[in-house]
C-alpha cells in the first residue's frame, strides 16, 4: 500500500488591491509591468469616453496608485483586449472597433509614443478619423468625423456601382469632431433600397471611405 503525505501550502500574501471606475460597468482585458515598475491596464469603460463602451487605459505606479487614464474611441463600441509596452517606452493596444473601420465592427490598433511629462503627449494616433453609428442601420445613422484643421470638406454616399446617392455635407468645417445623419434618402428625398452603401470624406489632400449597410 502507498502512503501520501499531503503538505499544505499556504497561499501567498495579498500586498495590495485596487479598484478603478466610475458609475457604470468597466472591464479590464489586458494588464503588463511596465519598465518603470507600474502597470498598465487595458480594457473598456462605459463610464468614460465619448461612446457606448471606449478603450480604457488606465496606468498606475508599482502600488497601483493612478498615475493618468485615457479614453479612445468616439460613438460606438471599442473594447481594447491586449496591450504591450514597446521597446522605445510606447505601448501597443489591440482590440475591436465600432466607431471606425469599414464594418460594424473591425480590428483596432493604437500606438502610443512614450510616456513624457505632458499628457497631451501620450497619445499619437490619426486626428483624422471617420465612422457611423449604427452599422448596419435602419432607417438612419450617424456619420461622425473629425479633422485636425480647418479644411473644405466633401461628404458624400454612393452605391456599389459608384452611383452618386446623396451629398452630405459640402462647406468649410471648423478643427474638430463633427456629425451628420443620413437618413436613407437620395437627393431627390426618395427612401433608398437595402445594401452595402459608401460614404468618402474628402478634404484638401486627404480622402478617406467608408462602408456601410442598410437593412430594412
């Protein structure tokens, strides 16, 4: 016969906890040492941000205690599930987009330079952005776009045949975000039928597409 000797381990000891959000639900996906000693945390927040759920930052000293937070995202749904430190001191962030992409939901990176003494500094990622919400959509969504200058800017949708539909938006727009609904009409005021439609933003020397479907 065999005799076993059970040993019993402790568990190790709690050196400290910490809770992080606001009034609605947060989730953390992601968390990594960083070469400083603290950490930094990825997920999403519903309590912060401009969206139904944004990518959240959160990065704290070697106690975690909060050293700076940061949003990403506009209306939509952005969940941040992993992120990394990169060799110049950066971080690197991977997750899904419902704010920006091609689709109603797409892969996301952001990359971050390295951490100085300014938090505008933190973040380097494209100022000029463009999305709708929802996607897909019925009967209206909500284009938004954002634009780092004061730029001449040329909204438009068309269909897959690269037929003119309707034309959003054709003026001068001041630095900044911006929104515009598309209700499902041509120019003419006539409803449109189901399918995948585009809408291209131009300005001065950038252009940007963007897909979208309708489903009635």
């Amino acid at each position: 016969m065999l005799n076993f000797t059970y040993c019993s381990i402790p568990p190790p000891d709690t050196l400290w906890t910490q809770t992080y959000g606001g009034e609605y639900n947060e989730r953390a996906h992601s968390v990594q040492q960083t070469s400083d000693g603290g950490y930094i945390v990825a997920g999403v927040t519903w309590s912060y941000g401009a969206g139904s759920g944004a990518f959240w930052l959160v990065k704290t000293d070697g106690n975690g205690n909060e050293d700076w937070t940061q949003t990403y995202g506009i209306p939509g749904s952005d969940y941040a599930n992993s992120i990394k430190q990169t060799a110049d001191g950066g971080y690197i962030i991977a997750g899904d987009t419902g704010s920006y992409g091609a689709g109603s939901c797409d892969f996301w990176l952001v990359r971050l330079s390295a951490e100085t003494d300014s938090e505008d500094d933190i973040i380097s990622i494209d100022p000029f952005q463009l999305s709708n919400h929802p996607n897909p959509f019925n009967p209206e969504t909500t284009i938004s776009f954002s634009i780092p200058t004061d730029s001449a800017i040329n909204l438009i949708v068309y269909n897959i045949k690269g037929q003119l539909i309707k034309s959003l938006v054709n003026e001068i727009k001041p630095i900044g975000e911006h929104t515009v609904i598309w209700d499902g009409r041509d120019d003419n005021g006539k409803p449109v039928s189901s399918g995948i439609y585009f809408y291209k933003l131009k300005t001065n020397n950038i252009e940007k597409t963007r897909k979208m479907i309708l489903m009635k």
